[in-house]
C-alpha cells in the first residue's frame, strides 16, 4: 500500500518567515487558526481503512478469558485452519456513537433502578459495551451474514471466488437498514448474551437475499449455514420455527424446489447489530426491561446504507461491493493475490 505525499506550495516557507517577524503571540494565533482550518477540512477516513486494522493484537497463543474480559473462544483454534467472518459493516458516526453509547448507559440506568426498588434485589448483569477497541477507540460493529467458519489455507481463494459469483447473482444493490428494538440474546451454547439492536425487514427484502446468497457459497464450498440451527449457529430467539422451516425444507425432493424453499425463509427476526455483551443470563425481569425500551428515543437508522458485503478470512478483509453492474470481483486473479 503506497502512501500519497502531501504537496506544500513555496508560499508556506513565506508565512514562516513573516511569522518569524512578527510579535510571537500573534504569530501562535495564526497558526493555531490554520491548524482548526486544516483539521476541519479533512476528509473522513475511507471504510477500508478499518480493514487494516480489523484484528486485535495477538497477546496470547492460547486461549486465555482473562485477557478478554473472561471471554471464551467459541472455536478452538487448529493450525492451518482461517476463522473467518462473513458481515455487512456498519461504523457510527460521532453523533451515533454517543446516542449507542446513551442507549447503554440508559439500560444500565433503569436495571439498577428497577433493582433498587425490589424488596429482594436480582443480579445485575455486567454490561459491556462493543463500541469501542481495546485503544478505546470506535470500532465498527456488523450484521452477521455467516457463521464463524474454519477456512484452510489452501481453500481461501475458492471460498471467496464462489461468494463473490453467489452474491452478483443474488444482485442486491446498496440499501438502508431501521432498527426495531432491543433485546437480549444468547450465542448457541449460552455462554454469552449479547445486547442487540434487531433490524426491520428491508423494502427488497436484501437481507434475505444476501444470507441466501452467502449460505449458498459456505454450503458449496463444504461450511454449515448461518442461522438454520444446530451446533455451532449465532444468536437465534426461535428455534421451534426454524426447525420446523427445515424439516418442511428437507421433505421436499425435488432439488429446485427445495432450493427456492431455502431461500424463501424470512429469518428477519435474526438479523442484528449486538452494541454490549454479558457473561451470564440476564434475569428474565431484565430481558423484559431491554424490550420495553424506545429506541428511537436515542437512535433510528443507520446514517449511511449499506454498500457492501465483506468477507474477512484470517486478517485479510475483502470487500464485496453491493452493485450487480460492476464486474466480478471474482475474475481477479485470486480475491487474497493467493491464486
């Protein structure tokens, strides 16, 4: 990656030096003035940007939950095995970090008042917020479009040639989301809950469409779906329906109908962006309190749409854009320059 020089005009070496003959109060004025002028007019940083830096640092060759907040790897780690993530991206702005962060603060707020006024109190659970990193600096937070899967080296380029091809095909083009409520959700083997914002159903339906179109490649290329139950699967609320959903799905034999019976499942209930995270069960009076919350009284929708899908396989992250008129990116000679 190669970095653009920033061009200076001769004129510069000439403020200097009037600066230089001028009472030095004055000159601290001019120059604190053009350092706002200069700091206001940058543009922001570009999405991919966060891409370079979208892995923690390895502090540990070992699982150890003391180092993450008493976190436990979902999936033991295997030499020659990528963990790898499929997602749409969302990063908050400024002004929607803090209202997130306000929303948090707020449930926090009301379990604690809620428990003082209990004549016996409840365990408050510890809540831990996802906007921020390690540095303490916003992060960008996701809509999960696949599992956490167990790509080997060999097959990474596959694994994402065949998602690319599934995902132009799907021909989703750049949409918005709404959130609708907040709610309090486990992964599969409950040993987290996660805060979560759940996402309205898009006007065309695109969730739907790209979590077909990303199961369809995980599937192809030997990976479990997303969100279709059993071991392994994210944060899900319903498992009776999804069951059912599959074995009406599995009774059907022929291939093409099962396929459009796949991908007819509206799974919207699943769809989320998680902001904070606790160790253990919230009370079910607390689960309550989160789903009686307004959010629109501190946040509505996304400011800006979302525009691609991105695929991170180890620390590499490709993006996928969300606009069927350009070409593959598949075509490219290997997404990861592997191939």
């Amino acid at each position: 990656m190669s970095l653009a020089l920033v061009q200076y005009s001769d004129s510069e070496s000439d403020d200097a030096d009037a600066d230089a003959r001028i009472p030095s109060n004055t000159a601290l004025k001019r120059k604190r003035s053009a350092s706002a002028q200069a700091s206001t007019s940058l543009p922001p940083l570009p999405p991919t940007f966060h891409d370079l830096y979208s892995t923690n640092t390895r502090v540990s060759t070992t699982d150890d939950p003391s180092l993450h907040g008493g976190r436990k790897r979902a999936v033991p780690h295997v030499q020659g095995n990528w963990p790898s993530h499929v997602y749409l991206e969302w990063l908050p702005s400024q002004a929607e970090f803090h209202r997130l962060d306000s929303l948090i603060d707020h449930v926090r707020k009301a379990i604690k008042g809620a428990n003082g006024r209990m004549k016996k109190p409840l365990s408050v659970p510890e809540i831990h917020p996802s906007l921020l990193s390690d540095l303490g600096t916003p992060i960008p937070l996701h809509v999960s479009l696949s599992r956490t899967l167990q790509i080997k080296t060999d097959d990474r380029d596959r694994f994402l040639e065949t998602l690319d091809k599934s995902l132009h095909r799907a021909a989703v083009r750049p949409f918005d989301a709404r959130f609708t409520c907040l709610k309090w959700v486990p992964n599969y083997d409950r040993s987290r809950w996660f805060l979560i914002l759940g996402i309205e159903k898009p006007a065309q339906d695109e969730l739907n469409r790209l979590l077909h179109a990303c199961n369809d490649a995980a599937e192809q290329c030997g990976h479990p779906p997303l969100y279709v139950g059993g071991k392994g699967d994210g944060p899900m609320e319903d498992n009776d329906t999804i069951d059912i959903a599959n074995k009406r799905t599995k009774s059907v034999q022929d291939e093409n109908t099962t396929e459009k019976a796949k991908s007819t499942i509206d799974r919207t209930q699943n769809y989320h962006v998680s902001i904070a995270w606790n160790l253990s069960e919230p009370d079910p009076e607390w689960i309550t309190l989160a789903q009686d919350v307004d959010v629109y009284r501190f946040i509505e929708s996304p400011q800006t749409p979302f525009e691609a899908v991105k695929a991170k396989v180890g620390n590499n992250v490709v993006n996928i854009e969300l606009d069927p008129r350009k070409a593959s990116l598949g075509k490219r000679r290997g997404l990861l320059g592997l191939g």
